[in-house]
C-alpha cells in the first residue's frame, strides 16, 4: 500500500519565503489593494491585523494548499498584546 506524503502547512511569510515572492508581488497575487497594500499584507501576516477571511482563503488558494486559513489566526500577535483581547481560557 504506497503513503501518501503528508503536506506539510507553512505560514504565508515562509511560503512568500519558499516562493521567493516580495511582499508586494504577493499582495497583488492576493488583490489586496489600497494606499500600500505590501504593507496591509505585512500587517496581517504580523498578527498586527486581522486578516479578512477572503484574503486568508486566497492565500490558501494560490499556495496550493501549503497556507491555511489559520495560519493568520493568531499570528504573532499575542507577543505584545497588539490590542487584541486574550485568548479565552476555559479551565479543565
């Protein structure tokens, strides 16, 4: 019986990485428009944001697969706080 090979998930910053694509070029992959939409991408991929879920599915779309949807949730944005409220912690 042969195994599939597992895909393996990346953020959309590694897959920009992987790919070689600029923040802009991606952006513009993305449709991502407005005054510097390099910079709106930067914002979502640094948690700094929250990424609309249309963006977050194109992403997963022109990655193949390799960016999901929740690879935007909970970007590093809980490193500072960066106005986002905390996690709801639900004890056991």
């Amino acid at each position: 019986m042969a195994t599939i090979p597992s895909m393996s998930h990346l953020t959309h910053t590694q897959w920009r990485a992987e790919t070689g694509k600029t923040l802009a070029e991606a952006a513009g992959l993305l449709g991502i428009v407005g005054r510097n939409p390099a910079r709106t991408l930067q914002r979502y991929e640094r948690g700094e944001r929250p990424c609309p879920l249309g963006i977050a599915l194109a992403a997963e779309k022109i990655s193949g697969g390799r960016v999901t949807p929740a690879s935007f949730v909970g970007a590093p944005q809980a490193q500072a706080g960066a106005g986002y409220p905390e996690p709801l912690r639900i004890a056991p």
